[in-house]
C-alpha cells in the first residue's frame, strides 16, 4: 500500500470532514449575507420546476443511500437475512434510479444556466465549478454499477462498508481495506470527499438551511388574528 493510498483514504477523509465543518461555521459567522442558493428564476425560469424536482431528489437520494449503506454494520444485514449479494443487487439498483435522476436534472440545470445569456453572464466560477464537479462525481458514481454488475457476490460493496465504518470511528488501518478495490470506486471516493471540501466556499451551503427548516414541521401552531379597528 503507497504512502498517496494512505494519504487520500486514511487522512484526507479527516481533513474534508474538518474543511467542511469548520469552514461551513466560519462562513454563517462572517459572511451570511452570502449564505443562500442564490436562485436564479427571477433571470430565467424555463424547466427550471422540473430540473430541481430531479435534482434534489436524486441527490438526497443518493446522499442518503450512501449514509444507511456504508455506514450500517454488516451484522445487521446479516441478521436481517440479507445476503451480501442482495443488498449489493438493491444498492445498484437504488443507485441507478436516484443517480439517473440526479443525472437528468443536473444536465437540465446546466443547459439551463448555460444556454441562456443572462444566466451565462451571472455564473460565478464556483457555480460552474460545483455543478461540473457533482456531474463527474455523478456520473463516476453510475460507473461503478458497471463494474459492480461485473461480480455480484458483495465482497466490494464490503470492502468499501467497511473502510467507511473505519474512518467514522477513527481506526486507522482504513485506507487498507481498499487497497484492491477498483480504481473507479477510489476516484468516485476522492471526488465525493472533495465535495465536501468545496462545499462551504459555493452555493451548497443553503443545505444546511434546508436541515434546519425541518424544525418548522415539529414547530407550535401560531395563531394569527387580524386587528380591529
């Protein structure tokens, strides 16, 4: 295993995790005027409904998705009855749904952004940035269920489950659990973990607003009367 291997998936994790958390802070103290999405319907609205419906709901799909599968312990599937080879078959097939999704509704977003002259004209760098990188990272990600197809007995999807659970519990034998595994599951990896790193310096922080709204469905009815005059 070389040093870069243990670099990227043993310490590199730790330093996205720390980029995002502490920059994500730092910017809703000292820059919250920045912190929103940005929207650019008042410039064009066209497919716009539809493209973010897709978008979104790919995204968190797939966010998701990743968080319950990499994370929860083989034991439990295993006492479950879920065979390694079944849970990887419900992972593609999950992954493709959402990741094609996501897929039509970034494709949708950028020809939007980058078809209309306004919009053109009113994308930073980091807007262009954020979308081309989540496309790769996308499409990089609807690669592996090629290469997954290829041996459907699970030990991959395993391998990577449990490099994840390693890292999150700051073990740091990490990086050797996939040392062997495809190098398109590691370059979906980098790029996945490089999101975050880019994430509080673009438009993405508005996600945590979105967590944060949630309150508002556990929140006291507040009643409204009108004045009398």
């Amino acid at each position: 295993m070389s040093y870069l291997h243990q670099f990227v998936f043993g310490i590199y994790p730790y330093i996205a995790l720390s980029i995002f958390l502490l920059g994500s802070l730092l910017r809703f103290d000292r820059e919250q005027y920045s912190w929103k999405s940005e929207s650019s319907q008042v410039l064009y609205s066209g497919n716009l409904r539809v493209a973010n419906i897709l978008f979104h709901v790919g995204i968190l799909g797939l966010f998701f998705g990743h968080l319950f599968g990499l994370l929860t312990p083989v034991a439990v599937w295993d006492a479950l009855g879920i065979t390694h080879g079944q849970k990887q078959v419900f992972a593609m097939v999950m992954g493709g749904i959402f990741g094609v999704m996501c897929l039509i509704g970034v494709l949708m977003l950028l020809a939007r952004r980058f078809g209309n002259e306004r919009l053109a004209a009113n994308t930073t760098w980091r807007d262009k940035l954020v979308m081309l990188w989540i496309l790769a990272t996308l499409l990089l990600g609807l690669s592996t269920i090629a290469v997954s197809a290829s041996h459907l007995d699970g030990h991959e999807m395993v391998t990577l489950m449990t490099w994840a659970q390693h890292i999150v519990t700051f073990r740091g034998d990490a990086a050797s659990f996939i040392a062997e595994a495809s190098w398109v599951f590691k370059l979906h990896l980098f790029m996945g973990m490089t999101l975050f790193v880019i994430f509080p310096f673009t438009r993405l922080v508005h996600v945590w607003s979105g967590f944060a709204s949630v309150s508002y469905l556990t929140r006291a009815w507040q009643l409204v009367r009108p004045r009398r005059v």
